[in-house]
C-alpha cells in the first residue's frame, strides 16, 4: 500500500511539475467536429489531424454538407493520414447518422457513442473527457508505453487491463489531467525512441530509465 501510494505522489506530483497546463491538441469547433478529429486521429500524430480537418470544415462547414459530400471527394482530403478508405466513409457515415439518429448532437450515451462508425471505447472515452467533462482514462500509445515503463501495467497487458489498472492506482478526480498529462508526457519527454531520461524524476519507478 504504501509504495502503491508512494508511486501515485510521485507521478501526480512531476506531471504537475512539467506538465501543468496539459490539455487536448486537436483543434475543433463544434461537438461533431471534435468526434470526427479523433476519429481520423488513429495511427497518427494531432499535428496531421488538424492540418486536414483546418481544409476539412472549411469545405464541409456543417454536418449535412459532410452527410452529402462524395467519397473520393474525402478520400483525396484525409488520404496523407492512414487508414484513409475507412476513415473518409466514416466521416461520411458519421454525419449522416449523426443527423439520422441523433438530431445532429453527439450523444453523451457510451453505448450510443460506441453505435457510430470509427468509434470504439477509446474513442468514446476522449470523447467524454472533452466534450463532456465525465472523468475517464482513454489509453492511447503514449499512455500504453508509460503504463508499462512505469510499471503500472505489464508488458502483456491489453489496453483494457491498462486502464483499469489506471483507474485503481488514481482517485477519479485526477483521470482527465493525468490522461494528457500521460499522452503530453508520452509525446514531449518519455518518448517511444530515445525518451529524455536525463533529469527525469520517475526514473526511480521507471522499467528501463535511459533505454529506447
Ligand atoms: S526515466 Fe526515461 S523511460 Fe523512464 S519514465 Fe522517465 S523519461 Fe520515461
């Protein structure tokens, strides 16, 4: 217990420290328009994300142009970020049932969130943390990696292990800022490859300190 504590401080108190205004880095307007960056943000970095969906909601400003616009059409504008056939039908696809089923709002609902194309639990979790401020712990690469390094979670665990284990080891009140913390973290410091380890403070807890 008490290291189990110990470790929570620990964490809690350095991502305060590097990363105390961590937030959300896709761009968005409108409820849709956030559901469908993350949607289109599977595989690839936010940076590339915003840069599509900037040219994206400036041609489809609303959800019956996104229902009505032609496949190739989308296909040409979200191409560079992978995945590129399933993620244009789904920007179709959303839309339209979007204004279908749900009076053009994205439901709060997990159960109908999860009924959209493209969205499955992670997904409907960020969705929740953003638009809706229900606190959650979406695991996303970063949060995998650091999950693991930190010891938290185990090598083999899947991403539903992880988050549980999340969950357990944080009082809920700290699962949205702690989840971009993680991912800030995950992107800026504790890299996939040649993670800055030098001067890092969780190095005592960490797996491999100083290893790619
Ligand atoms: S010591 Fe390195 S690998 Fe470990 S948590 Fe810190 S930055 Fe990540």
């Amino acid at each position: 217990m008490e290291t189990k504590l110990n470790k929570q401080e620990l964490i809690v108190n350095y991502l305060d420290e590097i990363l105390p205004n961590a937030g959300c880095e896709l761009n968005y307007t409108t409820d849709y328009s956030f559901l469908i960056a993350v949607m289109l943000s599977a595989q690839c970095t936010d940076k590339k994300v915003n840069k599509v969906t900037a040219k994206l909601f400036k041609i489809y400003p609303d959800l019956e142009s996104l229902a009505n616009a032609k496949y190739k059409d989308i296909y040409e504008l979200v191409k560079e970020l992978g995945l590129a056939k399933t993620k244009a039908q789904n920007v179709i696809d959303i839309a339209k049932t979007l204004i279908d089923k749900f009076d053009s709002r994205v439901p709060i609902n997990k159960f109908e969130l999860m009924s959209l194309p493209g969205v499955g639990n992670k997904t409907a979790n960020v969705v929740h943390v953003e638009l809706f401020n229900i606190p959650e712990f979406p695991v996303d690469t970063h949060v995998a990696r650091i999950s693991k390094r930190l010891q938290i979670a185990l090598e083999e665990d899947d991403v539903k292990t992880i988050e549980h284990k999340l969950k357990e080891l944080f009082p809920k009140e700290k699962w949205i800022k702690l989840h971009h913390q993680f991912i800030h973290f995950g992107r800026y410091y504790c890299k996939a490859i040649s993670p800055k380890c030098e001067g890092c403070k969780l190095a005592q807890i960490c797996q491999k300190p100083c290893k790619s």
